[in-house]
C-alpha cells in the first residue's frame, strides 16, 4: 500500500463499454427493444487497488462485472486486462485469461456443486487450468483452506454441511484456486450476517495483502464498501455519475445521486448528524432512459439544461470526476 | 408510574417450538416484551435468532405441525391471544394487529389488483359496500404516497415497483387502522433510497394513527433511527433489552458488542472488523448454559453451566448475562475453552 495511487500500474482498463440486451416480442419474435443496462461506461482499475462499484438494482453494477468476464458478450467498447484487449480473444485464449479473472458470488450455496465434496471442486479448478502438477493438487488444496481458514477435514465434506460464511470462505478458496490477478466480488458478502460479513471482509483484505490482489468489489452496502474500497464508482441507470477516492466520497461527495444515496444509509450515531436527503419517486426504466443527464426525474436541484443534455464524466478535483451540469 | 395502562402488548415467556425429525429446535425459547401504545419496538438479531418466529407466533401463525407454541402468553389489551378460537383471531389478524413482510410480491396475490386487495381486507372487518371499499382503499393508497392512485389501483402486482409493493402492503396493513403493526424486515428487500421513504412513510402513518410498530430487522441503522426501544435476540432468546439510544452509546450484553463492533460504518474509519469468533449454535444442541457463552470473550465457567435470567440493570435496561450479577465475582474461570 505504500505506493502512491498515480504510480501503480494499471490492470484493467474499460473504454466506452456499453452492454445492451435486446428485447424479443411483437411478430416473428423480433427485436422490438433494448435494455441499456450499461451504456457507455469508461474507468480502469490499479493493480493491487479495491475498485467498488455501487448503485441500486438495475444500475448496470453486476452487468458491468460480468461483461468484464465476458459471461454476457458486451454490445461494444474494449476491456483491456495487462494490456490485452479480452474482447479480441478467441474462445479458447478466452478460457485460459479467466485464470487470472476470478469471480465470486453472493450467494455461494448456487455456485457449489452439492454433490461434489469441497476437495473435488476445488481440485477441479486446479485441473481445468492446470495450475499444479496433479501430484501436488492434495496438498495445494490443503493450503487453500488453509489460506481462508477452514480445516482440512473440510476437503470430504460436501457444500450442504457448511454455514453460509463458511460456503463464502469455499467460494473465495475457489477463486484463489488458479492465481488470480483480479477477483470480482459481486455482493460478496451480502447474503452474511453481520458478525460472519465482518469474518469475509477480513479475510478479503488480508488476503489481498498477502497475494498482491485486485478487487472489483460490487456492492449495494455503502458501510461494506467504505470498508473495503480505495476507490469507489457510482453508478446509476447504466452510466457512471461519480469516481473518486474513498475519502472523497464519503466525505466530499458531489453528485446529487451520491449525496442521496449517502444521506439515505441510517447511521446508528448520534454525533453524526446529517440532513437527509429524501428522493422522490423510483429508478426509471432502463429500456427507455429519460433523455439529458439520467437523474434529472428524481433530483432535487434539476435546471434546464439537465433535461436536454447528458453530462459528461469531468475532473473535478484529483482523482475524483463527476457527471453534472450543476457541479461543473 | 402508570405504565400499564399504555400497555398494548405484553409478551410473558413465550416459547415456540418446531418438532422435527432431527430433533425439537427451540425457535423461541422463553422471551418476554412489552409493547406500549404508540410506542415502536426494534427487535434484531441474526438468522435463526428467532426475530421472525417471534413476530409470527404473536398473530398464530406458526405452521403446525411442525410447529407450535408451548407456553407462554400473549396479552393484548390485557387478554390472552393464545386462549382465544382461530374465528376470534382472524377478527384480530388485519384488523386490530396486523403484519407486513420483506417480500411483498408473494404477500400479494398476484391474479388481483392492488386495489382489490385492500378492498377485500376492509370488507373483510368493516361493514361497507364494494364501492365504499373501493374508494377507501383508494384512499389508502393516495395516503402511502402512490402518485395516481385511482390508476394505480387497477393493476396487477407484477405492474408495480418493489417500493410501490411495499406501499401497497403497508396501506392494506393500515386500512382498518390497526392498534399493532408487526413489520417484518420490511425494507431488507429495498433499495436504500426506497428504503428512507417507506421508513419515513412508516413513522408519519404511526403518528397519524398512533400505531404500535414491532419493527423486525437485522439492520441497526434502522433501529436507531425508528425505534423508541429495542431487544437483542440471540439463539431464541433476548439477551438484551433497552432503550435504542441506550444500545448504541452503551451496550451491554457482550454480544450486542460484538454485532456494533463487527459493523461496517458509514461514520468512521477501521482498519480491521472486530469480529466475534465462531458461529450461531445449532438450535437442535444448544449448549447447556448461556447460548452465547461459546464465542463469549468473557465466558466463566458459571456461564457453561447455567442460563442467566434477563434481569433489570437500570431503569429501562434488561440484559440476561452472568457478568451482571453478584455471582460473577465468585465465578471461576472457565477450564480450558475449546477452540473454535
């Protein structure tokens, strides 16, 4: 942590991503729609940084980690990872850069297979990359629970007779598997309760320290990410409204979205007062956004121009930017 | 102090149990509240801690078998609701108490429109016509907040938000005006700026109606910033009591400690969680003692053998742990604690 945040390299890149899905119905089954669900996002992640995407159902958070992975084909932009564009990638050139993308999910009893024993799937994840002699696999896998703190008794046992922390901790084993330079965590610890979320959290960032890892940390919980972030991205309806530090964020946010958004989290503190700002009304629809800057339906402070134009992504102070007529 | 006559609601020892093949879990096992007019009562825990079989026992709605409550009693307004017949109780259910839960969408039927629903829930306790119904129900939805209520009373579930659900529950809950609402996470499934209107609507609908709120949550945020009291369920049982204030600036109970400190917060900067070790006991073997001593950091030996009693500290406070009794002095330290 002791470099600087300018100087570190940067891993992932994401130019002008946009992933649209299309909408069947009408006659012939044609394509009568779209849902923008991330339309036209750029930012980049630091090698060793937490990035945290946060945002309300629908803002295009999850959509944006699984692009990334390329689980969903992106509609248009380019990803570069270690300066490698992955969505110029065969498949199968594909399947061994996931070696070093790793995913983690919220909730892990979905993503464990319940008739293998934790043993067997993690030492298929070993096989299909083919990380480690087979010869050493055991003992790897031994390290492996080691590293998120379970037993290796664990290795016989099948995923139905863990606690859901312990599922996670399965989960995160997993992901650590194959070497990974980036693991999205996407409401890694969402489903936990709070005394075992705060267990995960830990073990994430020690982790991270331990094997110089990168996080793209996509969560709704703004007390987790302020937790766990360097640096956070707001997101809203598919577009990004604001990227700063961590410290920026929480203390000196600019966006109104942000501001509600954090104004909106109750707080168990008294000596933390703060005026709330009360939204009106839901997210609208993202098949059809309305026009100029996405939140104007629902902002408190909307002039003119927000109706009619989209705000760009500006710089407004070091390592913060912002999309607003009204800021800017 | 006259406080029983603000009394609405007094939960004694109620103990709800779920006989199962594996064994018989102890869901709720010997709690007692009480809930006074007006007043909003927080209860929180974690998963399995009982929060939700607690809510559900006091309107009979346990699932049974498996399930049933083996003692206790529920008074409200000073009679047993456990003694009373199931045609009694669904006078009471909707009318006088009534409850909302997280997920609105399998709450609502979703074959009729909103505005049928609460129609059907006033026709059900008040005598009115459909159309008298209707326009109250309409009524109820303008009040919760819903803009076109007239439109909006005509659709279907699936044709509105999360938030507009939500809404929707809470006026069917209100329609008849209850003297108790129980609501049941009823903003976990939300998004966080859904989540501070449907909490603001609750608390001006409490004032207006001077309702009694249960509010069943495991979010201390929440708490805080709506609750008058609050009470810390662990493993089945309330290992604290207390004003809410009272919880966040002094906490008692080691574990409502250990919950506070292992909370990610908005309002300050940690290096590292301060977790509590271990996980929740399995309810169908239970230590023999206080059910938290295992991930206790103070635990005795005293705590191993036997179950404190939640017992008064202070004016309002009620915490059910060894440390707060004249034995704990004389307790020897517990041989050897078992690893976690």
């Amino acid at each position: 942590m002791g470099v600087p945040a300018a100087e570190k390299k940067v891993l992932l890149k994401v130019d002008q991503l946009k992933q649209y899905f299309p909408i069947k119905g009408g006659f012939f089954g044609r394509t009568i729609n779209h849902v923008k669900a991330v339309d036209d996002i750029t930012f980049d992640i630091k090698q060793g940084e937490t990035l945290s995407i946060v945002g309300e159902s629908g803002c295009g958070k999850s959509t944006t980690g699984r692009a990334i992975l390329r689980l969903d084909e992106p509609t248009s932009g380019s990803i570069h990872f270690q300066d490698r564009d992955l969505l110029s990638l065969g498949k199968k050139e594909m399947r061994r850069t996931r070696k070093d993308l790793q995913v983690i999910f919220q909730d892990p009893f979905a993503s464990l297979n319940p008739r293998q024993t934790i043993g067997k799937i993690l030492g298929e994840a070993l096989a299909i990359q083919n990380v480690v002699p087979k010869e050493n696999r055991k003992s790897r896998i031994e390290e492996l629970l080691g590293h998120v703190g379970l037993r290796p008794e664990s290795m016989e046992r099948y995923p139905h007779e863990f606690s859901g922390g312990q599922r996670q901790r399965i989960g995160i084993a997993r992901a650590l598997a194959v070497d990974p330079k980036l693991i999205i965590c996407d409401e890694a610890v969402s489903a936990l309760d709070v005394s075992i979320q705060a267990q995960v959290l830990n073990l994430l960032k020690s982790l991270q320290r331990q094997f110089d890892l990168t996080f793209l940390f996509i969560s709704h919980d703004l007390g987790v990410v302020r937790h766990i972030s360097d640096r956070v991205m707001v997101m809203y309806l598919g577009k990004i409204v604001e990227i700063a530090d961590k410290k920026s964020i929480f203390e000196q946010p600019q966006h109104p979205y942000t501001r509600a958004l954090l104004s909106a989290i109750p707080v168990p503190n008294p000596v933390h007062e703060r005026e709330r700002i009360l939204l009106t009304g839901d997210v609208p629809s993202p098949i059809d956004p309305p026009n100029g800057c996405r939140f104007h339906t629902r902002c408190p402070f909307v002039q003119d121009i927000c109706k009619t134009q989209l705000p760009e992504l500006k710089r407004s102070a070091q390592n913060h930017q912002v999309a607003c007529h009204i800021v800017s | 102090m006259n406080q029983d006559a603000d009394k609405i609601l007094e939960v004694k020892n109620l103990q709800t149990h779920f006989f199962t093949d594996e064994g018989t879990s102890k869901a709720v096992n010997g709690i007692s509240f009480s809930l006074n007019k007006g007043e909003t009562l927080g209860i929180v825990g974690e998963s399995g801690s009982g929060k939700s079989i607690t809510s559900l026992s006091l309107l009979r709605l346990i699932p049974s078998p498996p399930g049933k409550i083996a003692g206790g009693s529920i008074l409200f307004k000073g009679e047993d609701l456990l003694t009373k017949s199931e045609k009694q109780m669904r006078s009471i259910r909707g009318n006088e108490i009534s409850m909302i839960f997280q997920e609105p969408m399998t709450s609502l039927n979703p074959v009729y429109s909103a505005g049928e629903q609460i129609a059907e829930a006033i026709r059900l306790h008040q005598k009115l016509g459909k159309k008298e119904a209707w326009d109250k129900a309409v009524d109820m939805l303008r009040l919760v907040g819903i803009p076109s209520p007239e439109k909006r009373a005509k659709q279907e579930p699936h044709e509105l938000s999360g938030g507009m659900r939500q809404r929707v529950m809470i006026a069917m809950a209100l329609a008849c005006h209850p003297e108790v609402l129980i609501a049941d996470e009823p903003t976990t499934a939300l998004d966080v700026t859904i989540q501070a209107q449907i909490l603001e609507l609750i608390k001006t609908l409490q004032k207006d109606f001077g309702t009694a709120v249960i509010l069943i949550t495991h979010d201390l945020g929440v708490v805080y910033e709506t609750c008058d009291r609050v009470a810390v369920m662990y493993a089945g049982k309330i290992v604290e009591y207390t004003l809410a204030k009272e919880i966040f600036t002094n906490p008692k109970h080691p574990y409502t400690i250990g919950l506070l400190n292992s909370l990610p917060r908005l309002d300050m900067d940690q290096e590292e969680l301060t977790t509590i070790p271990g996980t929740v006991p399995s309810p169908y073997n239970m230590p023999k003692g206080c059910s938290f001593a295992p991930r206790c950091p103070h635990a005795k030996g005293i705590c191993e053998q036997a179950v404190p009693d939640l017992q008064a500290i202070g004016p309002s406070t009620e915490v059910s742990c060894w440390m707060f009794t004249p034995q704990w002095e004389k307790a020897y330290d517990a041989q050897e604690k078992v690893g976690i």
